[in-house]
C-alpha cells in the first residue's frame, strides 16, 4: 500500500491525471486534432509530422525546451496559440528562429551569431528591443572609431611637427655662441623629445589594441532594374487543375493579375501554392485549364528552397551564368547589390549557408531585370540583417507581385490583396485574420 501511494503521488506530480486534457488541448492548438490517434506517424505529411514531434515535445514539458525554427508549418491560428503557451511555459527556452513577430512577442532575450565575426552577442528585450539597441551600437562603435581616427592623427601629426621643428632649429655650436642661447636650444630640444616620446607612447597603445573599423553594412539595392509592364493582363488563369495521385490539389482556379497588381498567396502547407507557381512557370503542367502569360512578360521566380544551384560552381560563376560582360563587370554589380563581398566570390555554393544560397539567388533574380516577380516564400533563411532592405525592394517593384509567405510581419506590410488556398479553391481574405 505504501509503495502504491508512492507511485500515485509520483503519477499526480507528473500531471498524470491531466494527461488527456492536456494531450487534446496541444493536438487542438497545432491544428492536428484531426488525425486519427491509431494512425501510424511515417504516412503523415513532413508538416503534419513536424507538428506532432512539436506537440510530445511540449507534452513532455522539459525544464529547458530547445526549439530549432518551430513556426515552421504552423498554420496562423496555430502560430498565435503556440505564442501564448510558450510565454506562459514555466521553464527555460532556448530556440533558433527568423519570426520577427514571433520574436515580438514570445521572447525576452535574444543572441545574435554574427555572420562574419562568428561571435555571440546578447541583447534583453523582444525583436523591436534588439532592432533598437543594434542601432544604437552601431552609432557608439562609429562615433568611437572616429574619435579614435582623430586621435591618431592628432598624434602623428605632433610626432611629425615636433621632429620637422628639431630638425629645423638644430644647428652646430659655433666658437662665438654664447652659453645661454645654447643652453636654451638644448632645453627647447629637450622638452620636444618629451613631446614627442609622450606622443609616440600614446600613439603605439592606442595601436596595441584600436577600435576596429566597423564592417561595413551590406545593404540590399532598393530597386530592381525591370521597368513596369505594359499589358492589361500580365497572367491569367483559367480553371486550371491540378491532382498529385488521389489528392487534387488546385480544383478549377481562376486567377487573373494585372500590371500593377499585389497579390500575397497563403495556406496550409501542401495546400498546392508552390505547385501554382511552378504550372506559371512551365515547370509543371496543369490536368486541365489554361495558363496564358502576357507576351512581353520577364518573369522572376524565386523557388521556396535554394534547390537549382550547382553546389560546385562559384558564387561569380553562379551569377554571371548565361550573361554576357567582363568579369570586373559582375564583381562591381555583384558587391553593388549589397549581398557578398569580395572576398565571398570565389567561395563554392556547397560552401555557402542556405542564407547565403538565399542572397545568392536573389542577385541572380536581380540580374535577370524582370518585369514580374513570382516569390515563393521570399524571406525565408535571410538573415535580419538584409530582410527589411530586401522586403523594401520587393515592395519598390514597379510591376506586379504574386507571392507566398507565412511570415507574417511580411505580409502585413506587403500591401495588395490576401488570397487563401485551401482545399483546391482560391478565396479572398483580410488580412486582420491572420493576426
């Protein structure tokens, strides 16, 4: 009996009796309530997989949660629970993401891995609390840098006025010069030499350990070179469908876009969004329907993973594919876009990080001069660092955009209108429902 009231007493500590309570309460809020409880995880889809390692792993609910991207493949609803929950999680937290918003509102801290220096810097505070305080470091490290510019200056320039003085000044005792002119040369000489030993003790502590120049800022151009279109109808898609297997994924859609148009894509994962850019792009054909594309229409797509690069090839050989120029040529327009450095261009894309493979696509879209953007899910694996210049581009873009994202700090300030794929069907929606 005693060693039954033990292990019940560990059971209720454990949250035993609020097991199932609790195990429908984080199926319902990642939005996998509907999966039947006997189905075996290896047929499940890699969202639906995703999101079932994500519930036992806050069904466990560990002192310290380690979180590698976990935003990825929730659902908007799902996104605003798993705030909630993780704020109120009364242990440690330790996660990797690029969700400004998430960021917003789910954290109180945030390291930054610098993508260069490869050294770890903290910063209290939520996503907006970094921003901020990123800024104003800058501004401290650059008023220093300056300040210190100034000083070495100051300093070579009393070490080079006080040597060109003595050597001026100095001449040979002569057998008529009197003992007090002498003395008083040797005197002023003497006071100079301080001066200048003071200057040069000064000028090599400060060169023993200076105020690094600050890196320069890689800042995406704000512009592509494409000019708008002249068309009424740059895209037009009439009942088109399209079915993987059984499942039928784009069930009669109808979508037309004009020059000018903004028209964000959102839906579940596997809803059939990439799959609708890839029929626009003949890289897939459609069961049925048609796809009719305005003749003077430059299209620049940019697929959701950096799956089309030659890992082998380099990021110069990369960019100036298929283009026609002098390699200095490419290297100025290359760095110009603010993406590399110089030193980044012989680097191999299987060396790059899939952040780089992101920068590295982008320039090669920049290059292509379109005149219509398809973007699917455009802000993934950039650092934060270029998001919002690169963002800023899109939204510059003087022709029209069909894009894809979760991300929804981007959607908000992407403008334009909001449609959901879900279930085959396109429908209209505001953007206040996405939170």
């Amino acid at each position: 009996l005693e060693r039954y009231d033990h292990t019940s007493a560990r059971f209720q500590d454990a949250g035993g009796y609020d097991l199932d309570y609790r195990i429908d309460t984080i199926l319902a809020g990642l939005h996998i309530d509907y999966l039947p409880r006997e189905r075996e995880v290896q047929t499940l889809s890699g969202g639906e997989r995703a999101r079932i390692g994500l519930a036992a792993l806050l069904l466990r609910s560990p002192d310290l949660l380690l979180l590698d991207e976990p935003t990825n493949h929730l659902d908007f609803a799902s996104l605003q629970w798993l705030e909630d929950y993780l704020t109120a999680y009364r242990g440690g937290i330790l996660m990797v993401s690029h969700d400004r918003q998430f960021l917003n509102r789910a954290v109180n801290r945030i390291c930054e891995i610098d993508e260069h220096g490869h050294q770890l810097k903290e910063y209290m505070g939520n996503y907006d609390a970094y921003v901020e305080a990123k800024a104003a470091e800058r501004h401290r490290w650059e008023d220093e840098y300056e300040r210190q510019q100034e000083e070495i200056s100051d300093l070579r320039k009393r070490i080079k006025e006080a040597a060109t003085h003595a050597t001026r000044n100095y001449h040979a005792p002569r057998d008529n010069d009197r003992f007090s002119k002498h003395y008083y040369e040797q005197s002023v000489q003497r006071t100079q030499s301080r001066t200048v030993k003071s200057a040069e003790v000064q000028l090599a502590r400060i060169e023993a350990d200076p105020v690094l120049r600050p890196p320069k800022i890689l800042r995406v151009s704000s512009h592509f070179q494409g000019e708008a279109i002249e068309a009424r109808e740059v895209l037009r898609l009439q009942s088109v469908s399209k079915s993987w297997g059984e499942r039928r994924v784009l069930d009669s859609v109808e979508l037309t876009v004009a020059p000018h148009a903004r028209i964000m894509l959102i839906g579940p994962n596997g809803a059939g969004k990439s799959t609708l850019l890839k029929l626009i792009m003949d890289q897939e054909q459609p069961d049925s329907g048609e796809i009719q594309i305005a003749p003077g229409a430059r299209i620049g797509y940019l697929p959701q993973n950096p799956e089309d690069l030659n890992p082998a090839k380099t990021v110069l050989e990369t960019y100036r594919y298929g283009q026609v120029g002098y390699e200095g040529e490419f290297v100025s327009r290359l760095i110009g876009y603010g993406l590399f450095r110089l030193e980044d261009m012989d680097k191999t894309v299987r060396q790059l990080s899939l952040g780089q493979q992101r920068k590295l696509e982008i320039a090669c879209l920049m290059a292509q001069a379109p005149n219509v953007l398809l973007l699917d899910e455009p802000t993934n694996y950039i650092s934060l660092d270029v998001l919002a210049a690169f963002e800023a581009a899109i939204l510059n873009f003087p022709g029209p955009v069909l894009a894809i994202s979760h991300d929804r700090w981007f959607i908000q300030r992407f403008g334009g209108t909001l449609w959901e794929l879900d279930q085959g069907r396109l429908t209209k929606r505001e953007k206040r429902e996405i939170g």
